[in-house]
C-alpha cells in the first residue's frame, strides 16, 4: 500500500447554540453552550517535505483564524441550524485549505462528527462501564491471568451520508443502542458472559458488533479502550489494536527562517500511537499482545525520550513528519504488523503515517 501521510490539528472555541430542528422537549433544542474542539485533517501525502518544515504550526495557525469567528459566540447568528455537521461544514467552507481531507467538530469531550468533501459523516459517541476480567490462555505468570478489572471505554462509530441534510443521526440513538448492553457489561465479570469467556479487547470488540450491526446497518467500528493508553477497533472484519506512549524530548529545526522561535533549541511532550492490524489469534484472543507491543516499542522509546532529536542518527531535522519515517523505519523489523503511526507534538496537533489499509482508527 502506498503511504498516506495526514497533518492534523485541533483547536478549541466556547460558544452557544439553540438546535430548532429538535423537538421542543429534546435539551439541544434549549439554549445552551459547549467547548466545542474542532478538528481538521489535511492529506501531504505529495508535498515536499523541505518546503513544509512547519506544517504543523501553520495548519494550527489557520484553523484558529478560521474560528475566531465563533469563538465565544451565539452559532445561531453565524449559521442558521447550528448542528455539528453544519459546524463542520461551516469550518470547511471558511478555512485558508485546498486540501483539508476532513474537519471533525466534537461539541462534548464524548461525542463527535467527521465530515468529509462529498458530505459523508462519521459519528461517534464515547462510553464506559466497569468491569472484572481475567484472560484464561495468557501464559503462566502473565498479569492478565490474574483476576483484575478496567474502566473500559467504547466508542460506537457511525456513517452515514447526509448531502444536504442539516444533522445526521441524533446522538442519544446512538445512547439507546447502548444501553441494553451497558446493563449486561457493568459491574459484571465478563467471563461469566456468554461468549466473553475469554474477554480480550479483541473478543469484547467483537462481541459489540456482533450485538450492534443488526441493530444500525450504520455502524462503522467498534473501538473498546482496556486502558487509557491502549484497545481495539473491530469493524466486521479487521482487528486494529493502539498502543499509546509519551516521551519528552528537544528539538530545534534548523531550516526556519532567521529569527522563526522553532530556530531555537525548544521541546515538547510528544503522544505517540502505534496501530497495528493482524489476524485474531483463536487460542489467544488477540491479535498482538499489548505488553509486546510496549516492549518492542521500549528501544526506540529510549531513543527518543529525554533527548535532543536533532542527535538522532539518520535524521536531520527533527520536524513531526521526519520523526514518523523515522520510527517507521526504526520498527520495521520488529513490529511487521505495524500499519499506522500517529504523533501529536502538542494535543491534537502532529501528523498520521499510514502505509496499510485504511481500516478503522480513533477519530483525528
């Protein structure tokens, strides 16, 4: 597969709003206010990278002139029926870009849409229930063996096509898809589940879609986090895992212009998330295991963590973009199954390397 490489960047606006194409009764309807997050993707994959040093930094740039508009605002005076799919659109239509790949608007920290160029949306909406698991298969003396629970959290991805249409699917129908299944996961042990005897990400992941897919012929994936820091996405027939980590770093990028603050020596607290796509072990019930996939990781972490980039041998001007080839390259050998590689420089804010199938993965 050919790489695809993504700059994104994300930004935040408090405003208010009244949705009237509610029923009166719905909250939506009432006035009300959020700290929206907007969210924009660009595809780079054929620019050059010598001209882009900062892309990063101008994309972020451009999304906050875009919104300053609407920032501490009343929507309904900027567009008519302020949903956020037509937030989305609005974002669109006003930001400085050629090129924006897709604007994501997220109006709760747990519930959002992603809009594309040909009005196609992605819903999705965030939720959680406290479990007790153990995986039954781990080898001897593998924590997971022992009992031992999570505040797991899952996403329900929705898409739809709206064309013209003000708003797509009303997130507290996702809510109601839920449900019946929250009452069955929380405060339970999942092994005394039918079908969860061996409750793995994968296997949970799995076990929603089947309980989900017959219910909305729209559903997308289904992403279940164990931790904070790593999960699944499952979406009918391919297993995407994540694992997450930070390190803390400095850098300086010596191409900027005389006089340009990313010219001097400075740092930041990079997240980077490593997606990997492989088949469903049927013993294990996993595709990777998430304690290897750290410890792969760890060489090439401590490479990176507590050091000044521009020290890195074969890279020679530490920008977000070279960094992802780098630690593509840094991994090849041993992590085959990695697909994707995201890094964020600041929240929200970095790039996307993807050079797999445009599978399932968290919204960006």
């Amino acid at each position: 597969m050919p790489d695809s490489l993504y700059i994104v960047s994300a930004c935040a606006f408090e405003a208010a709003r009244k949705v009237d194409i509610l029923p009166s009764t719905h909250p939506s309807a009432k006035l009300h206010g959020h700290s929206f997050l907007a969210k924009v993707r660009t595809d780079v994959s054929d620019e050059c990278a010598e001209l882009h040093w900062n892309e990063v930094s101008k994309l972020t740039q451009s999304l906050t002139r875009t919104l300053k508009p609407l920032d501490y605002a009343f929507l309904n005076n900027e567009l008519g029926v302020p949903t956020d799919e037509n937030l989305a659109r609005w974002v669109r239509d006003h930001l400085e870009l050629a090129n924006a790949e897709a604007i994501g608007i997220q109006s709760t920290a747990d519930q959002g849409v992603d809009l594309d160029g040909a009005d196609h949306i992605h819903l999705w909406r965030r939720f959680r229930f406290e479990a007790a698991h153990q995986l039954p298969n781990v080898p001897s003396g593998h924590q997971c063996g022992r009992m031992h629970g999570h505040g797991f959290e899952v996403i329900i991805h929705l898409g739809q096509d709206i064309a013209s249409a003000d708003m797509g699917i009303d997130y507290d129908l996702i809510e109601q898809l839920w449900s019946p299944l929250y009452e069955q996961l929380d405060h339970r042990c999942l092994n005394d589940i039918v079908g969860l005897e061996n409750p793995t990400s994968e296997v949970l992941a799995g076990w929603l879609w089947d309980r989900l897919k017959p219910e909305s012929g729209a559903l997308s994936w289904i992403s279940v986090y164990e931790t904070h820091t790593s999960g699944c996405h499952y979406d009918g027939n391919h297993y995407r895992i994540w694992k997450e980590q930070r390190f803390e770093s400095a850098c300086s990028l010596p191409n900027a212009p005389d006089g340009d603050k990313r010219k001097r020596l400075h740092g930041h607290s990079y997240l980077v998330r490593l997606h990997l796509t492989a088949p469903l072990d049927d013993v294990m019930g996993w595709t990777v295991d998430y304690g290897d996939v750290k410890e792969l990781f760890k060489p090439t972490y401590k490479l990176l963590d507590h050091h000044n980039l521009n020290d890195l041998p074969g890279i020679e001007i530490p920008s977000t973009r070279n960094l992802l080839y780098w630690m593509r390259n840094n991994l090849a050998g041993c992590l085959p199954e990695l697909d994707r590689i995201d890094l964020f420089e600041t929240p929200g804010c970095g790039a996307v390397l993807s050079w797999g199938e445009q599978g399932p993965a968290l919204p960006v």
